[in-house]
C-alpha cells in the first residue's frame, strides 16, 4: 500500500470526508484529494499533522517496516 492510500483509508477507517478531514487538518478538501489521489506530495510537517490526527506514527505512513534502526546518541 502506497502513501496516498494509506490516508485515504485512516480516513475511512474513522467514516470521515474530505471535508471533515481538511476542517480538522486546517487545509481543503482539494487538498485532501491531491494527497489521497497522488497528486501532490505533502511537507514533513503536514506529515506530522497527519500523524497527530490520525495517531498513527509516521512509518506507518510511509509503510516503512518494523524494526528499523536509528540514531542512537
């Protein structure tokens, strides 16, 4: 699954349109329908906003495996 198709299902998953989706994101609904059909690619912290609304985290998103490593100081 794909980025684009991940939020148009966290969106469906919670039976909410794009513009219940974009009131809650503060953007539009063309908006909304430009991330969910692959139009435009959104910013690190429009990622963010997604993640804090939807309360997934961003490799979930993305669709990055479990497991990976990072930096560790």
């Amino acid at each position: 699954m794909e980025i684009h198709e991940r939020l148009k299902a966290l969106r469906e998953d919670r039976d909410l349109t794009q513009e219940e989706a974009a009131q809650a994101l503060k953007t539009t609904r063309a908006q909304i329908w430009k991330y969910e059909n692959k139009r435009q690619d959104m910013t690190a912290q429009r990622l963010k906003d997604f993640c804090e609304f939807y309360r997934v985290s961003a490799d979930y998103i993305l669709g990055l495996p479990k497991g990976l490593n990072w930096p560790r100081e």
